[in-house]
C-alpha cells in the first residue's frame, strides 16, 4: 500500500534531496542521487536484504525498492537485479552460486487453461528447484533464458534461489549499453511507470525524473512503454496499492491497448 508519510519525513527527504521547503512537487523532479542508508534512516526503513551483491554494474531495480520505500513487509515477490553487461551478469551468478544461492529450475505454463489448473491444484511452480545444488556450474547456460520485447530487443534472465528462500532475477538487455551513455540512466530510462523508477548501486539510490515526486504524492505516471498491456496490468496493481495514474497515462495506455 503506498505509505503516508510524516510532514517530519517529507520535509527530511525534501532536505536530503536538495529541495526547498516551499517548493512544489516540481522541485522534486530530475533529483541526483543519495546515500541509499541516509534514506533508511530518515525513514527508519529496515535491512535491505541481497545489497552485498550490488556494484557499478550490477543494481536492484524497481518494485522491491518501492516496497522497501514504503515499508511495504509483506512476504513474497522478487527481487530484480539488472546488469550493465553480460560479464557483469555472469559474475554475479557465479558469485551467488558459490555463497549458497541456487538455480531456480520451475516450469510455469505459459498457457491459459494449463495455469489456471495449476492455481487450482496448488501445484508448486518450485518443487524442481529443491533439487538444485549451489555448485552447479552447468546451471548458468542451462536456465539462462533468452527473451524478446515487441520491439525487437533480445533480454537475458537467469533466476535463483537465495539460502533464506527468496526469489532473485538476474537481467541483462544489450541493446541499452551499446553507446557510450549513462548505463544507470539508460537502465532507468526502460522502465515503465515512475514509481519504479528507483535503482541501488549498493551506496547509492538513483531514481527517475518524477520517482520522487510521484511517491510522495502517491501517484504513478507512465514515462515508457513497450508493451502496453503489461503496463496498464501493472497501472491497475499500483493503483490498488494506493498509487493513482494521471489521467494522460491511463488515455496513453488505453489507446495502445485497442491499437492490439
């Protein structure tokens, strides 16, 4: 659920992120980055688990910094860790493999009918995941996954378990870091909704041209789109937690939607 924060908090984080007291939301925007542990302490937000894995290349993006944000504990989803090169992927799945972390090896139906059976059955999409061994090597190009976006573009996504049960998925996309620009910026830049526009290095927390000023004002705004069903599932998952789109996103996206 989005989080109602304190006039104390808004007026520390306001503070924190170079903003004047008396400025409007728009002061908020196009913010650099701050220390990820002076945000944790302003808003006495807990541990943040799998950080010692984060580096220059190598960022937890999007929704589980948002829960963390908003001091959202409920158990389950994932944690998405994007990578600015394949070395950079790689790397880090062999380091988790070495530190206990296993190959998540679960088989999900892709289609209707056999999905809704499976939820009805309450099958365990990971019971072939309590099989894996940390030290399988051959694991890395076993389960690696290729994917495609509409657009063309190829993804990379390998996915484990870490020792204390959590779900982690490694990404990779080629197809942002071809220049010689700003990877984190680029890497912010392909994310759909402003909310989710927040990335940690590890020491530092990056965020969108409106990630600020939008999770204050508890709203959410659509800043790229590449598939626009998933983004208007996602519109509407935000929007039950609290977060309500502005009405040119929602005409944006319902318009790409009957275009389908």
């Amino acid at each position: 659920m989005a989080r109602h924060f304190t006039q104390a908090q808004h007026a520390s984080l306001r503070a924190l992120l170079g903003a004047a007291p008396g400025d409007g939301a728009e002061s908020l925007a196009h913010r650099p980055p701050v220390p990820f542990r002076d945000v944790q302490r302003l808003l006495a937000l807990p541990e943040l688990p799998h950080v010692h894995l984060l580096g220059e290349d190598t960022w937890l993006l999007g929704g589980r910094l948002l829960r963390w944000l908003t001091h959202d504990t409920r158990p389950g989803g994932d944690y998405d860790l994007f990578c600015a090169s394949f070395q950079a992927l790689e790397r880090t799945a062999r380091h988790m493999l070495s530190t206990g972390y296993t190959p998540c090896r679960r088989h999900v139906a892709t289609a209707w009918g056999p999905w809704l059976r499976d939820r009805i059955q309450g099958r365990d999409d990971h019971a072939p995941c309590k099989e894996a061994t940390p030290t399988e090597e051959a694991a890395l190009q076993e389960r690696l996954r290729l994917r495609r976006f509409p657009d063309g573009r190829e993804m990379y996504a390998l996915e484990l378990h870490s020792p204390e049960g959590h779900l982690l998925q490694l990404v990779h996309i080629p197809a942002l870091f071809t220049g010689s620009g700003d990877a984190v910026g680029q890497q912010l830049g392909f994310t759909d909704l402003s909310i989710c526009q927040f990335l940690l290095d590890g020491r530092l927390l990056h965020a969108g041209p409106y990630a600020w000023a939008d999770l204050l004002g508890q709203r959410v705004r659509v800043v790229h789109m590449v598939r626009p069903r998933i983004t208007a599932e996602r519109l509407l998952k935000y929007a039950g937690r609290g977060f309500w789109p502005d009405a040119q996103s929602v005409r944006t996206v319902f318009q790409a939607v009957r275009k389908r």
